[in-house]
C-alpha cells in the first residue's frame, strides 16, 4: 500500500519528481506509524565525488519523515530538524530510508528517521512537524 499524497502537496521537486533518483521515491508504510523506502541515489545529487550532499540528505529525511505522517493521514509542515552524519552516503548503492512517528503533543509531531547503506548508520535525524489540517 502505497502513502497517499494531499492534493495541495502533489507538486513537491524533492518527493514527486524523480529528484535523488531516476523515479520518484515511494515510501511505504511497514509498521504502525513506520514509513521505509528503498532508493539508489544518482549522481545529480552528488556533492563530493561519489557522496550525496549533506544539504540533500536532510531533504531526503524531511520527505521521509513527512510520508510517515501521510501515511497517518497528518498534513504538516516542518518546524524543526536535525540532521547528524555518520559515515558519508554513496551514490549509486541501495540506500534504505526510514522514518518513525515517535509521538504527538497537541499539534506538534515528533519524528525520527535513518538513512543507511546495508548494515550501516549513514545519517540520522529528528525532527518537529506540526499539523496545517
């Protein structure tokens, strides 16, 4: 089952165009408020030779993270992120990504998501979203 898209956010360049690679990413719900895509990143996001750049791996954890809400039938917007970089993420491999809703507060989210390369920790992230709906 595929994360349905609102309306007012079917024009996004970083999840509905094929921006990190040659198709758009589909992020799949795995778990209650679990949300995995499988991606291999091409050299148009390519900051150093051979490595994605940080700026786009962010982007890359705030599109998964949003899916996950999606997925939960959330619209928000993103108010805070952070993003720390473990081992430098390659082009050109199989990239896994994952986000997880960890809990609401009111209106505000709280997410956390992962980028890895096989076993490895590339990237990790955290963020606040809140709700516009």
């Amino acid at each position: 089952m595929s994360v349905q898209i609102p309306r007012n956010h079917a024009q996004c360049v970083i999840c509905q165009q094929p921006f990190f690679t040659d198709h758009v990413i589909e992020f799949q719900p795995t778990a209650q408020g679990v949300v995995r895509a499988e991606i291999v990143a091409t050299s148009q996001v390519q900051g150093y030779v051979g490595v994605m750049q940080g700026g786009l791996v962010t982007a890359l954890h705030d599109s998964a993270m949003l899916h996950c809400l999606f997925a939960e039938g959330v619209t928000a917007m993103t108010a805070k992120l952070e993003t720390r970089f473990h081992h430098p993420v390659p082009i050109g491999e199989t990239l896994i990504v994952e986000a997880k809703h960890v809990m609401s507060k009111r209106n505000v989210h709280y997410l956390q998501s992962e980028v890895r390369c096989g076993e490895t920790l590339c990237s990790s992230a955290k963020s606040q979203f809140i709700s516009i709906s």
